[in-house]
C-alpha cells in the first residue's frame, strides 16, 4: 500500500512551459489525499517556481525544491537544506565565466543572472519566475547559501558537451543532473531528490515499499530507483524508462493521473 507519493513537475504533473494543473490530475490527487496517502513535489525548481504548482492541488503538500537541496513543509518550514561549498559555488562561477557559457544562481529563493539574455528569457518563460540581472561580480558576490547553480543551454548537444566537461573538473565535487535536455545543474555532492525522500520518509515514519515516485527527466532518475514504487512517465527520456518498473501514459494523456489509479487507488 502507498502511503507516500513523490512527484516531479515539468513533463510529469503537467506539460512543460504549461502553468495550470490538468482537472484530472488535481482530482486524482485529491482522491489520495482523502484515502489519507500524503503528496509531495520534487522539483529542480526554486521553492518559490514550485508554489503556484502546489496550491492548484486542493491541499498543502510539502515541496522538495532544487532537486533535493532544500525541503520546505507545507507550511513553510524548512526541514532541510544542503547549500554548495562557497569555494566550489566561486570555481564554477570563473569555469562558466571564461568559457562564456551562461550560469545562474540561486540564493535566498532569488534567481540571479550575470546578463539578461535569451537563455534567461527562455528560462523565465518556461519556469515562470523573473531573473535579477548581476553581472559575474555580483554572482561572486553571492555565494553564500547557494542550494545550486544552472546553466541553459541553446541545445541538447550543447547541453551534453557542458555535462561531460564540467564533470571533468567537479565530479565528485558536486552533484550534476539535468532536468530538462537544455539544463545542467549543479548541487553539493549527495543532493538528490532521492535523498530528499529518504529524509521525508523517515519524519513521516514510512517503509521504502510504500513509497511511489513518477518522474520523466534524468534528474528523476535516482528518485525512481530508490523507492519502492517507481514510475516513468510516458514521455520519460530513455535512461529513465529503462530504469523504471513501471510505466504510464504520457503528460499530454493524464499519464500522472493514470499511475495514481492504476499504483495507488
């Protein structure tokens, strides 16, 4: 029996660059909140992107944010919080700088920029937020408290290249996931939203087997293996949908809706 279900947002709850919930994934989740099973968002998104997603659902659910740096109660409070080494937040910082590669952090729930660009635009449309604009010394001077940093790129390939040699300079000094095939981010080593769970599992006093979490991007990887109920979306990039036990129908056709159903109702 499910007590505990773990979802992401963007390509899972609802169609990228979309901002309303579907009516029947609203109603599925008030369908297991009223069976007593408790809901919870893990997003890559700032706390403060998620919010809006959150309260279409009926009820305060709490909300792992940044991939699993930061768990915030439905009221407010902060369970957890893993912010980057400030050394490390610095080096990426002059890494991303000398390549003239675009990055952008995050501290204080604030999303700041070193330039307004297309790539931030393309970000602030999609994700529904608004950037500060900072320039590298302002970025530098705001490494305190930082859960990630993100970098969007102009395409997948792009995106990959970034991947590949900035883990030649931080594995193993951070944590690096995409989450979306133009993004690449970057968190302290351990940050995961697996991790997050684990955490969440342990306050609420819920067994692994009677945890689910669905998810469609690469950061939803770690997530979908660990618990004991995972579930890719149709529309699930491959290394998740190889990865899964389970499988449900796309975002587009109520995919989320269905696995409520079909794993937990």
């Amino acid at each position: 029996m499910i007590k505990l279900f773990v979802t992401d947002i963007d390509g899972t709850l609802l169609p990228v660059g979309t901002t309303l919930v579907p009516e029947k994934n609203i109603e599925a989740v008030k369908k297991m909140l009223a069976a007593g099973v408790t809901v919870v968002i893990a997003t890559g998104r700032m706390h403060t992107a998620a919010l809006p997603i959150a309260a279409q659902l009926g009820a305060p659910v709490p909300i792992i944010s940044y991939n699993g740096a930061q768990i915030k109660s439905s009221a407010g409070e902060v369970l957890y919080a893993k912010f980057l080494d400030e050394a490390i937040v610095l080096e990426l910082i002059n890494f991303f700088e000398e390549r003239g590669w675009h990055l952008q952090s995050y501290s204080g729930d604030v999303l700041y920029v070193p330039k307004r660009n297309d790539l931030v635009k393309f970000y602030e449309t999609m994700i529904k937020v608004s950037a500060v604009e900072v320039g590298w010394d302002g970025l530098r001077a705001r490494i305190k408290n930082v859960p990630k940093l993100l970098t969007v790129s102009e395409t997948s390939d792009e995106a990959l290249k970034k991947l590949d040699e900035a883990k030649k300079f931080f594995g193993g000094r951070a944590e690096i996931t995409r989450s979306a095939a133009r993004f690449t981010e970057f968190m302290s080593p351990g940050v995961s939203k697996a991790n997050a769970i684990k955490i969440l599992a342990e306050k609420f006093g819920v067994d692994n087997e009677e945890i689910l979490a669905i998810g469609d991007s690469e950061n939803d990887l770690a997530m979908i293996t660990s618990v004991g109920c995972g579930v890719a979306m149709g529309n699930a990039v491959e290394s998740v949908k190889a990865a899964a036990a389970h499988m449900t129908d796309t975002c587009e056709n109520f995919g989320f809706a269905k696995a409520v159903y079909d794993f937990v109702l």
